[in-house]
C-alpha cells in the first residue's frame, strides 16, 4: 500500500503490513523504484525508521528472499575519480 509522508513532504510512499514470525505485526518501507511485492511474499526486515513517514520503522531488505533488487537501477554506487568506492 502506500502512505503519504507528514509536512512539507509529498509523495506517496509504498509500504507493506508485515506478519514477523514472532507474531508482530508492522508496517515496513519499501526502498527504491518499483516492486514485485504481494499479497503472501516472504521478506527480510531490518531496522531503520523513515523519518517523514509516522509509525514506519523498519526497511524491507531488497534482493532477499520474494523482493527482488531494484531492475534497471538509475543511480549506481558512488566512486571517487580512481574508482575506488567513495568513503562517504
């Protein structure tokens, strides 16, 4: 589903009720643009809130499990001008 973030924001974020093994109930983030998530799919949760979004606060890990990693991504990793990855 999707939630619309608190002020000044503007969006509309998506996001997923998840049923955690330990029987919790809670509403995670999905990062990144687009996704395969539905109704019975299996995700991996980590922590970390999202700060305009009230009541959100854990992450879906993508490339785990049923979520897939972002397909044709538009912003690679960072890297410095040798291309070492930036130590940012």
């Amino acid at each position: 589903s999707t939630i619309t973030p608190k002020k000044p924001n503007s969006a509309l974020r998506k996001v997923a009720r998840v049923r955690l093994t330990s029987g919790f109930e809670i509403t995670a983030y999905i990062p990144g643009i687009g996704h395969n998530l539905q109704e019975h799919s299996v995700v991996l949760v980590r922590g970390g809130r999202v700060k305009d979004l009230p009541g959100v606060r854990y992450h879906i890990v993508r490339g785990t499990l049923d979520a897939v990693g972002v397909k044709d991504r538009q912003q690679g990793r960072s890297t410095t001008i040798w291309g070492q990855k930036a130590k940012i």
